[in-house]
C-alpha cells in the first residue's frame, strides 16, 4: 500500500458545501479515469499552520497502481479539473508527500465508511542519544503486548516509511482512533503510563492532529 498526502489550498470564502461538492465531482472523474485507488480522505488540521487548509489522502494498493494513476491525471485530467476548480482548491505538486504504512496494528478505522469521520494523530520523532531502530523495535514489543490486555478494535496504529528523503525525522508513528472517544480514552491510559515515559525517554516528537473524514471508499 502507497499513502499520498496531498497539501491543498482552498480559498478563503469556502463552505463545507462546496468542498463536498468538489468532492463528488472529484469522485466522478476518478471513477471515469478508472483508477485502481484503494480510497481517500479529508484531513483538516486541528492546529495552526500556513502550509495547507487541509490535506487530500490517496490510498493505492501499489507503488505501479499509484504511478499509472497519477501518469493518466497529469496527462488527462489535471488541466480540466484546475479549470473547473477555478481557484477553488488547489495544490503544487512538490506538496505531494507519499509513505508506505509498515509495521502496525489495523482498527476499526479502516473500515469508516465514505462520509465517517475518524482521528489521526502523526508523530515525526528523532531518536534521543542512546537509542535506535532496535529501540523501538523492543518498545513496540512492549506496546503491542499492552495493548493485547485490553484490546480495542477503536484503535490501531502504522510505522509510515516515506517515499522520499525525509532529513528531520527518524520515525513517523500514525495513531488512528475511531472517534474522539476512543482519543480520550486512549489517552487517559497513556498518560502517566510506563509505556509512555519509555516513548519520551526514547523519541523527541512533533505531533499533528487532525479530523478525518472518509471520501472515498
């Protein structure tokens, strides 16, 4: 499986209407172009920032399904639908960002349905002096055994390996939680836990949290 994570700007003035409609017009042509897309979603930052209003996932289930893809859209597509967009929406595309989600645990989350809303949260981290790779191989041991004691189908998470050279992080962890319940209960087991003073003495991260929804399934 190849994640992309599409940057997009979108004007000042847009409603959630008009996304949504955007949406089912972007459905449309996906769906003329024929392209092997495993689904997409909307992420909305639930923090500040000036480099996007909110990100266009892409789901293939290979690298070749995601090159044909986007081969045919920058052939046949993308002139057509910036027009229609008319300064609606758009992105450049050095701000397409692709990770392969490698070691982890599947949730319920992976099975929201086009429309559903779920949470995740990334962690870009780099490893303290004293710890590596083997580091967190022992830790996600301990983790996955935690989480065996009182296992949940509201959460899962990836290890997401970037498609491209990512010089400010040695690791990206992905926690996904069905909803904002699942979040909070998460974290009140989290919080003052062994697990998490391992995490901290081991990693230095930057967190970004979004709300998710379902766009194509």
């Amino acid at each position: 499986v190849i994640v992309d994570y599409v940057w997009n700007t979108a004007a000042a003035d847009m409603t959630d209407e008009q996304l949504a409609d955007i949406v089912t017009r972007w459905n449309a042509r996906i769906d003329a172009g024929g392209y092997d897309m495993m689904g997409a979603n909307v992420l909305k930052p639930q923090f500040e920032t000036d480099d996007y209003d909110f990100i266009w996932v892409l789901m293939w289930p290979s690298a070749e399904a995601r090159e044909a893809g986007w081969a045919d859209w920058n052939t046949n597509q993308i002139e057509g639908w910036a027009a229609e967009l008319d300064g609606a929406l758009s992105y450049q595309p050095e701000n397409v960002y692709s990770f392969k989600p490698a070691a982890g645990r599947d949730s319920d989350v992976s099975n929201t349905p086009e429309g559903g809303t779920f949470i995740p949260s990334f962690d870009f981290c780099n490893f303290n002096e004293g710890h590596d790779q083997a580091s967190l191989d022992a830790f996600r041991a301990d983790y996955d055994a935690w989480l065996d004691e009182s296992a949940s189908s509201d959460y899962g998470y990836w290890i997401m390996e970037p498609q491209f050279e990512l010089a400010d992080a040695d690791v990206v962890w992905l926690d996904l939680f069905t909803g904002e319940a699942a979040a909070q209960s998460g974290s009140e087991s989290w919080n003052g836990s062994t697990l998490q003073a391992a995490w901290n003495a081991m990693l230095n991260c930057q967190n970004y949290t979004f709300a998710a929804t379902a766009i194509r399934r």
